[in-house]
C-alpha cells in the first residue's frame, strides 16, 4: 500500500531481477512503487552497459505509468549496478535520482540508512 512518501524504485523487466526485488521488497515490508523499464529482458548491469536500459527509456516508463503524480518527494531509487546513469537521469527526468543497493537483499538496510529524511 505505497503512498505519496513511498520511495520509487527501478528495475528491468528481466523476469529474475523483477521478481527478487519484488518478492525483496514484501518480505522487508517496504511499501513502494517498482517501475519497471522494458529491458528486452536483459538484467540491469547487461541492460546499462549494452544501451537496453538508458535515461531516455526510463523518462518513457515514467511518463507511462504517472510515476510523478503517485509521489510528492521526485526521488527515483536507481539500482546500484545503474549508477552510472545517475546524473544522465537526472538531467532527463527532472528527478532526484538516489543509488540504491547493488543487490536488492540489502534495500531494507538502504532504507534505514538513506531513505528516513524523505517521509
């Protein structure tokens, strides 16, 4: 039951990343929004470094799911294994974007750590 506070967080529609951040996220019980950007299947580090994933896809998903209007603080969490399109993202979205954990295990850690100030 994510809220207008709840953090956004971005995947790839690689179907192992999507259902491990997923499946990650419930059982932490953080509530949040998972944009998922098509990646013609192909897992976030691959995704960055052959194009598939890039700042102009993830304004796209944006656009197309309205992940603006759910949320009232325009943070976009990016894996850490996007983090090199970080300021690319920022400058395409008009988002803050924050680097989240490189293994969605450690998000509930993240938050604890980095995620408190934005509620």
């Amino acid at each position: 039951t994510p809220d207008e506070n709840s953090p956004l967080f971005l995947t790839t529609n690689f179907a192992l990343t999507y259902f491990t951040v997923k499946s990650d996220l419930e059982s932490n019980n953080i509530n949040s929004y998972l944009l998922v950007v098509d990646s013609d299947g192909i897992c976030v580090e691959a995704s960055v470094a052959g194009g598939q994933l890039n700042p102009g896809k993830i304004k796209e998903a944006i656009e197309a799911t309205k992940a603006k209007e759910k949320i009232k603080h325009n943070t976009l969490v990016l894996p850490g294994l996007a983090a090199r399109l970080s300021g690319s993202t920022e400058d395409e979205t008009g988002m803050k974007v924050l680097v989240g954990p490189t293994d969605s295990g450690r998000i509930a850690k993240w938050m604890e750590d980095h995620w408190q100030t934005k509620a």
